[in-house]
C-alpha cells in the first residue's frame, strides 16, 4: 500500500458499519442512485488521474451494487470517447433496483456487454466491480477463475470499494483475490483494507466519502483508528530541571549463550529513546560485548534467578524476552522477573514461555507477539490468527488483561476496555531478525518514562513503523540497528525533549 496513509481518515469501520451508513444517507435524502453515480464519478475520476492515456476500459461486474458502479463507470468512459465493454459474471437482466438502472445507462452510452469466460480479450484498465464488502466465506463459482483471469491480465487494475475476495473485517482472503495497482473505497475505510493480506491486494488506496454528512458519519463509532502523526499518543516534554532519576529505571532480561544480540538490540533502543537508565541482565559471556558496543548501559552477567531478584527490586520497568531461550536459565530468569509488580514487556521467549504455562503475566504488561506467538497464545495456528487478525488481538487482550501488539503487516494494538488501533506504516525490508527486539525496548523505554501501557504501545509501534517505512526506501539490506537513530528522530519530531 504506497499511498500517502496520513491523508485518508483515521476511523475504521467494518462492512457491516458501512452499509448501515450507506443506508442511513439514502433514508436521510440522498438516494441510491445518486451515491452509484457519485462512486462512479469518483472512479472515473480516479481511472483519468492514473491512466490518462488508456483509452479503453474493461469492467468485470458481479450482480449486486458493486456491478452497478462497474456498469456507471463504463458508460462516463463511453461518453468521453473511450472503448468501453462490461464483461458479466451474472445475468444482466437478473439484476435489481439501482443495479438495473445502471446496466439501462451503460446500454444507452453504447457500451458493450458480454457475458466472461476464459477466452475473453480484455483492454486497457481492468475495473473490479465484481463483489462488494459483503463478501464472506468461500468464492463461488466461476468467481474465482474470474479473479485468477484478472490478475494474469498483465493490465492495471482498479478495485471499486474493495478487491474482491478481501474479507471487509479481517483482510482475510480465503482462496484467492484481486490484486490491484488501485483501490478506491467509499464512505468509510474498512479494517480489512489495512491488516492481514489486505494491503498486497489493495494497492495504493484512495477514499472518497461520496459527500456523506460528516456528522451522520460521526453518529457510527468505529471499529478501530489509525495512528496517525496526528492521532498518535505523545511524550510529555521535559523540564529544565531534569535529571535521569526521573525517567524511570529499564531492566533489559535476555541473552541465552549465542543470543545476546537481541537483548543488547532492547537495551539500546531503550537507551536511545530516553530511558533514564538501562540495565541488562545477561549470560556473563555476553558482557563484554556489551560494554564495547554500549558502555552507557550497565551490563550484568547472571547465573541465577536470585541474582535477578536484586537487580529487579530497583527496576521501575522491565523488558523480557529477547534472546531469553527456553532452557532452565531462561526460564528460572522468566519465573523471577513475573513477581516484580512493575510494568513489563514480553517478547519474545518469554511469550513461547508463558503459552506454555507455569507463569503469570504481571499487571499492566505488554506483549509483543508476531502471528506465531499470538497462535501459541491462543492454542490455534498461525493461519487462524491472520485469518482474522482484529479478533485475535482482542481475544489476547481480554485473556491475558493485557496491552497486545499483534505484528504484522497492519500491526494491532489491543487492551481491556480500549479501542483497537491499527498501524498501517512500515516496509518489506522490516523482514529479518532483531526488528521485533527493537520494538520491545521502545515500549519498555516510554514505559519507563511515565506512559501507560496502551499509548505506550501506541506510540512505540508508529515510531518503529515509520521508522522502516523511511529507511526501506532504500531497498534490501536494512538491519534493526539501523532503524535507532530514525526511531530517535521521529520521536522528537513527534514528541520534541522541550517544549
């Protein structure tokens, strides 16, 4: 998904939200033939923006709504002198209401319609108006060959509303689905479009409200926000008198032998966005690399859990996991760190762990979990977790009474009693190890420094994100130290040290 993200609304809202909406403007005055001819002028719109120089436009419709935008947007291409021909999936003369009238429109601008099949030629831009947000489940028959047809087209596609064979709520795609080089959504944004498989398919996304009444669109609480430079939680600035005392003591616990990188990868992201202290607790071979590459922090080589017990009693915040291991030593360290009643973050081994039972996650923590963590959480597989991400998030959230940050592509964060909110920054180049150890150390920091949990999280994922989305521009290669000094500039851009 490329498009410029801060410009489109923050609220999310699921299908069903939508068509309520949908239906709340037509009984409010504007009728539904007027919001097909909006939405179709608004694609149109969209389809001379990206691809002036087409000059032809093959619509594949469905036999719902969906179609009849597909059938409005052949017949303005018609009328400005574009070819113009609608392939049918369904029986034109089956559908209904403002469907109908706008396969009658199509008819009389002199577009073409035929019915699909495997053999047909396609020209131009590919419209999907194939089906809507009310799609669930399984395709049907010969939608899916359909879907398949369109992407071995070689043309650019754009999507009306959705892609078909998205999952509106989820971005689940069970079989198979459009992947578009454009996306054009209406009336609200649909959480589907932002998480799970959603943005490979959708593109680059664009929104238009069809010129819905705000205040009517406010009336509908929504499912999930965006974090947005404007919505994100901020940092207090600090006073001229500040000392380190006041912004919290970080114990970083990690670093089974041949693991210490990922711990020392926390500890310095802690370090570096403001943690008044940092302290790692480590195997004892790994202290001396510590030292060189961080002598800020204060490096402590452990054998045992009692060892741990003291250090803990002086921490304010502790962050679990990274490079922790499941062997006696990781977890004896795991069974000490859960009775210091601070706030925590586990990531990581301490997550593998706990699934696994035999600890307790301490009041007011954060998990950090990626897709197959947040499966060994729940006791289901990884492809149940993508399969609906939203629902995952909150499921952990209410059984562990805990802040969850469910990883991945549209990142989600979770707590008891808050709204879910998404990220949809970040890069492919995030791809490879120690990512996750980073994130974790910045949420432990801003923890330290007086946020609560769920901004805690908020913030330290929007920064991590945005962080790799400016540095992946550079392709390949990018490594999670690599991703400090971005994290620790947006942070004061968003969050400046002074006021």
């Amino acid at each position: 998904m490329n498009a410029i993200l801060d410009d489109l609304p923050s609220s999310l809202y699921s299908a069903a939200q939508v068509r309520d909406l949908d239906a709340r403007l037509i009984a409010s005055g504007t009728p539904g033939f007027e919001l097909m001819q909006r939405a179709a002028r608004a694609a149109w719109r969209a389809v001379l923006r990206r691809w002036p120089r087409a000059g032809a436009l093959t619509v594949l419709a469905g036999g719902g709504n969906n179609a009849g935008d597909g059938y409005l947007i052949a017949a303005l291409a018609r009328r400005a002198g574009w070819s113009a021909e609608v392939l049918s999936l369904g029986d034109p003369g089956a559908l209904a209401g403002d469907a109908a009238r706008a396969h009658a429109d199509a008819w009389q601008a002199g577009v073409t319609v035929q019915a699909w099949s495997t053999e047909a030629q396609a020209r131009g831009v590919l419209v999907d108006a194939l089906l809507g947000t009310g799609f669930k489940g399984e395709l049907r028959a010969p939608c899916a060959a359909a879907i398949r047809w369109i992407n071995a087209s070689g043309l650019p596609v754009l999507a009306v509303d959705i892609p078909s064979g998205l999952m509106a709520d989820s971005g689940h795609v069970a079989d198979v689905a459009v992947r578009a080089e454009l996306t054009l959504t209406f009336i609200g944004l649909k959480l589907g479009l932002f998480t799970g498989e959603g943005p490979e398919m959708v593109g680059d996304l664009e929104f238009d409200d069809l010129q819905a009444d705000p205040e009517r669109v406010s009336e509908t609480p929504s499912v999930a926000q965006r974090l947005t430079r404007e919505t994100v939680p901020k940092l207090a600035p600090r006073p001229k008198t500040a000392h380190k005392g006041q912004f919290g003591r970080l114990l970083a616990v990690g670093g089974d032998i041949g693991l210490g990188g990922s711990i020392l990868l926390s500890s310095e992201s802690a370090l570096r966005t403001g943690a008044g202290m940092v302290t790692l607790a480590t195997r004892a071979e790994h202290v001396g690399a510590a030292l060189a590459r961080l002598p800020e922090v204060m490096s402590k080589g452990l054998r045992s859990a009692n060892q741990l017990l003291a250090l803990a009693e002086k921490a304010d915040v502790l962050v679990v996991g990274p490079g922790l291991g499941q062997e006696a030593w990781g977890r004896s360290l795991l069974s000490a760190a859960c009775r210091r009643p601070v706030p925590q973050v586990w990531d990581a081994d301490a997550l593998n762990l706990l699934a696994e039972g035999g600890v307790s996650l301490p009041k007011g923590a954060v998990i950090t979990p990626h897709p197959g963590e947040a499966g060994r959480l729940l006791g289901r597989s990884t492809a149940e977790v993508q399969a609906d991400r939203p629902a995952a998030a909150r499921e952990l959230a209410a059984r562990y009474g805990c802040c969850v940050i469910l990883k991945g592509a549209g990142s989600l964060i979770a707590a008891p009693g808050e709204p879910l909110r998404l990220c949809d920054h970040g890069h492919p180049a995030m791809a490879g190890a120690g990512f996750g150890d980073v994130l974790a150390g910045v949420v432990g920091s801003l923890l330290a420094q007086g946020m609560q949990a769920y901004p805690a999280a908020c913030l330290a994922v929007w920064l991590h994100a945005r962080a790799g989305e400016q540095l992946g521009g550079r392709g390949r290669g990018m490594t999670a130290s690599d991703l400090i000094p971005a994290i620790r500039q947006l942070l004061e851009e968003v969050s400046p040290c002074q006021a």
